[in-house]
C-alpha cells in the first residue's frame, strides 16, 4: 500500500488534537509539563509503543521516550523530536481557546508544535494499522523545555541522536510549507544592573536607576543588530516600589547568528559591555546556547530529496532552507546526524494571541512523515 493513499479523517484528528491544546504546558510549570506528557504517553502506548517516563531535572518536567515494535527493535533507526512546552503561561485559553472555523483551528501551542508532535503519532499509527512495516525502527521523544533553549534536556537529545541513523523534527512548517535543512546559531543572555537605592520623592539626586541604566544599555545592545547577527531584549524584571529608586533590574537577551563565526564575534561584543558607569554596574552572563546547523549536509539533503518527491506527489513544490529561529534541530543537525526540521503543521501566529493551523494540513502533514517513515533505510 502507498503511504499517501492512507486515510486521515481531519474532523477526527482535530477531536483528538483538541485534550493536547487545552492541557496548556508552560516549560517553567514542571506540573502543567507533566500533566501533557502523561496524555501524550497514554496516546503513545495506545499506538503500541513502549512508553518510558524520564523524570525531569533542573526545575522542569519530565521527557516522555516511545519505542515501537520492530523487528530490528535496538539497532538505529529514526528519531521523532519535538518539545511539549509552549510559551503560553496557564490561563491562556481564556484568550486563546481551542475553536474551529471552518479549515482554521486555534489554540496555544497548537502549531509549535503540539500539532506536529500529533500528526507524527497519527503517521505512525495509520502505517501500523494498515499493515505496513517501516524499514527502520521508530523512537519518539518529547521533551518539557525548547523554548527556554532546552537546558535540561539537551544531552538527552544528543544522547538518543546519536543511536539513530535519521532525526525529524516536526516544528511548524515554513510560511510556503517548507522544511528546513538547517538553522542559525543562538545565545542567550543573563543581564543585570545594580545602582543605589533611595527615597524617590525626597532624595531622588542621592539614588542611582538600575532601570535607567537597564534602558539605556537595551538600546545599546538592540543597535548592534546587523544581517548577519542579530541582538534583542525579551525579558526584563525590576521595581517594587514607585517611589523608590530601583538598586537591581534583571532582564534576558538573544543573539541569533547565521554562522558560529559571527555568533561568536556577537558573544564577544556582549560580554564587552559589562562595566561600571555613574554609579550603576552592569553584569552580563552566558546562558545556553544553540550552536549552528549548517545546511547542506549530505545526509540532510537526501532526506530533504526523498522529502520533495513525496511532496510532489502530494501536489506541492517542498522548498527547503536554514532558518532562524532555533529549535532541537540544532543539536542533532550540529552532530552531523540526517536532520529533517519543520516538517509540522502549516499554520500562522505561533508564539501569539492568533496562533492557528490550517486543519487540511493535518492530513497532508501526517502522509508526508508516514511516507517519510517507510521511504527512510
């Protein structure tokens, strides 16, 4: 049987999507984290895999493992990665519920990237139900932290890389429903100021912002952006009190490069910025760090052939590309290891308010990795 001639009721899919999106799963809530992998483990042993919980570390959740029958059972094979947090904090779903209309279905975490951890359970499914055999067995891992830069769980990922011949992440699929074949390098970054206190109404000239110090050194930093590395200030923490002058502010920074080389120089220029400077000091430390998947490995790219011509047979020109925007992806891809990215769910909005897929891409999606699946030896 034809992988692509499997039957994927969408209207079923979406029913059985829905419990993952309303199980919101922030990676800093370890219960939220965990309260989703025991759905997505009981999904998997349904399936017929042997289900493994890995407990979490570091403050964060536990990783789920799947195993499916094979008859090569334990030699490599293919990796499924993907990440079950979203950056969406409990009560999202206040503004954000789970609907539909019409080909539209929304809801946090629904395109990065529940929808596409989904869709790859669903393939497997499908093939199994139909009888049909993969040449190489299947492993399946999801993890509770890749969008804080998967701090705790990065060496379990490499671990189980490096057992498997082939890795495919189902992120989000590119704005033409392209895959990537390689990704930027990231780092992030712990910033602080310390000034000096005092009472902001009666002695306002005896005190020393850390918030205006931290304002200032944001725009500094957002300046260096150029082409080829970029610099921006997501995060930042400071003040209890009105009327005092703030003594600490805390923010978080991210450099994206598109070589190692130029990630490198960024890391460089953001650490020259700590100092001192009219009282206040400023203190910058290296958080984690994404390295460079370079694109156009020869493994990569003929998973990314065999990848167009099943896409051709769906009725789509598959493009693929490196892409910003880090993901688990990295570290495979920088292992040298096959990596096959973004081969998840088409949609729009991820990381905001209107985040959605569109439903047919569920379908379509779900017969790419199942022939995928059987095309991989």
């Amino acid at each position: 049987m034809n992988p692509l001639d499997l039957n994927f009721d969408a209207d079923d899919m979406v029913a059985r999507l829905r419990p993952w999106i309303e199980c919101e799963s922030p990676p800093y809530d370890a219960d939220a984290v965990n309260r989703m992998m025991d759905l997505a483990a009981y999904d998997l042993t349904v399936a017929g895999a042997v289900v493994e919980r890995i407990p979490g570390r570091m403050g964060f959740g536990g990783s789920v493992r799947a195993r499916f029958p094979h008859p090569d059972f334990g030699k490599p094979g293919i990796l499924i990665a993907g990440h079950m947090d979203t950056v969406h904090p409990i009560g999202t779903l206040e503004k954000l519920p789970f609907k539909r209309e019409g080909d539209i279905c929304y809801g946090p975490g629904i395109m990065d990237m529940k929808g596409g951890n989904f869709i790859s359970l669903e393939a497997i499914k499908a093939l199994a139900m139909a009888g049909m055999q993969t040449p190489l067995p299947v492993t399946v891992l999801f993890t509770p932290d890749e969008e804080v830069g998967t701090p705790s769980t990065r060496d379990l990922i490499e671990a189980e890389a490096a057992k498997n011949k082939y890795v495919l992440v189902p992120e989000p699929a590119k704005p033409d429903g392209g895959a990537v074949i390689g990704r930027y390098a990231i780092a992030r970054f712990n910033l602080r100021t310390v000034g000096r206190p005092s009472h902001a109404g009666w002695a306002l000239a005896e005190g020393r912002s850390a918030i205006a110090a931290m304002a200032k050194k944001i725009l500094e930093i957002e300046s260096m952006t150029t082409d080829d590395c970029t610099f921006s200030v997501g995060v930042i923490h400071a003040g209890q009190w009105v009327n005092c002058v703030s003594s600490s502010c805390e923010a978080q920074a991210l450099t994206m490069a598109k070589t190692q080389e130029d990630l490198d120089r960024g890391v460089a220029a953001m650490m020259a910025l700590q100092g001192e400077e009219n009282g206040v000091s400023f203190e910058v430390t290296r958080g984690v760090t994404r390295p460079v998947w370079e694109p156009d490995q020869p493994g990569t790219m003929a998973m990314f052939d065999i990848a167009k011509e099943i896409c051709a047979d769906l009725g789509f020109t598959l493009t693929g590309s490196s892409s910003g925007g880090g993901s688990d992806g990295n570290f495979t891809g920088f292992m040298g290891i096959p990596t096959l990215d973004s081969i998840g769910v088409r949609g729009k909005g991820l990381h905001t308010l209107t985040e959605h897929i569109e439903v047919a891409s569920l379908a379509e999606r779900a017969k790419l990795t199942a022939a995928l699946l059987m095309r991989l030896a």
